[in-house]
C-alpha cells in the first residue's frame, strides 16, 4: 500500500509536510538528533498522527530533512560551482558550501547517521561533482595533478570530523580547508604515495558526519 510520502499530495498535505521536515531540522539543532517527534509536531503545528501519515518512521522524516537540506542549499551551490570559469574557485566554493551546510545541519546529519538513511544518494552526486571541478582544474594546471578522485571523499571526511571537535556554528574548519589547499596547489607538491582504494559502502558516508 503506498503512504503519502510515496503518491502525490494535496496542496494543504504538502504544505504539512514540507512544514514538519522544516520543523525537524530546527528541533534537530536546537535538542539533538535524538530529539523526540512529539516536539517536531507541537512545532509544526500538527497532530503527531498527521506527521506519523506523512513519515511513517524517524528515518523517513530526516532523510526528507536531508534531501531538503541538500535541495535548497548544496543544489545551487553546486550549479553555481560548475559554472565557474575558475575551476579551482569553483572547487573550493562547493566544499565551503557543503561544509557549511553540514555546520549548520550538524545534528541533522547525526540523526541521519544514527537511522542509517545516509545512503550513497544523497552524497554521490556531490562528489562526482568534485571530481568534476577537480579535474577540470588539474587541466588548467591548478591543482596537483596526482590528486584521484577517492582522495576528495578523504579530504571531506577530514574537514567534517573537525566539525565535532568545535563548538555549534562555528566556522573553524576554515583553517583546516585553507591547510589543505596549500598541500593541494601543484608549486609546491612533491610525488604522493600510491593512494589506497576507498571502500566502498558504510565507510563512504563519513565524509558527513
């Protein structure tokens, strides 16, 4: 039987949903990922069983937190980036732009690590834009041009376990970004060891959290 995340709504259902998942991710930063849906509904102004029909489990609401998130912000962040006629502008732009969605987002992204619903959808077509971007600027002699694509998947897990290290909000991760640029720029790079393949699964979602 098909719920009504999964046929269209009405106008005034979509409004509800669309209003929970934005609820959700205020709570989620206010309480905590394990904060309860019962507050996400007094927030919304709905019942619990109106957000209960539209997510039948925790894991459904903060995976439509996610895609909300990703939707509204790292979407156009990433078309912008793509558009850049500096490639390497474009590339750091992207990952500011990811890095500070996830500040922001941080108690989202631990609900959705915590329920699983961080899946290879929702972050594989950012890193293939990465991938993109950094290609793009290794040809135009931007970036060292040993750099694989697996290395960025790294590279953003790095920066976003700085995350849990800082106080909320904070934009500290700037430094760290900034440090691995200069390893990154291809005056000053010296030959790499052989990079080890990224496994593939789980482990890949680190990246956010």
């Amino acid at each position: 039987m098909e719920t009504e995340t999964e046929r269209p709504l009405r106008a005034d259902a979509a409004r509800n949903a669309e209003r929970i998942v934005r609820a959700a991710r205020a709570v989620f930063a206010d309480l905590g990922p394990d904060a309860p849906l019962e507050e996400i509904a007094r927030r919304a102004d709905v019942r619990i069983r109106t957000l209960y029909n539209h997510f039948p489990s925790k894991s459904d609401l903060v995976r439509a937190a996610v895609d909300q998130a990703i939707t509204e912000d790292l979407a156009p962040a990433t078309e912008r980036a793509l558009a850049d006629e500096d490639p390497l502008r474009g590339l750091i732009s992207l990952i500011e732009a990811a890095m500070g969605l996830v500040a922001q987002e941080l108690n989202t992204v631990a609900a959705a690590r915590n329920t699983g619903t961080l899946t290879a959808a929702a972050y594989t077509p950012f890193l293939e834009s990465l991938a993109l971007l950094a290609r793009r600027a290794q040809d135009a002699g931007l970036l060292r041009a040993d750099l694989v694509p697996d290395d960025l998947a790294r590279i953003m897990a790095m920066l976003t376990n700085t995350l849990w290290t800082m106080d909320p909000g904070t934009d500290g991760w700037r430094r760290y970004l900034a440090l691995l640029f200069e390893g990154l720029a291809p005056a000053a790079s010296n030959p790499l060891p052989a990079p080890a393949p990224l496994r593939r699964g789980a482990s890949t979602a680190s990246w956010a959290g």
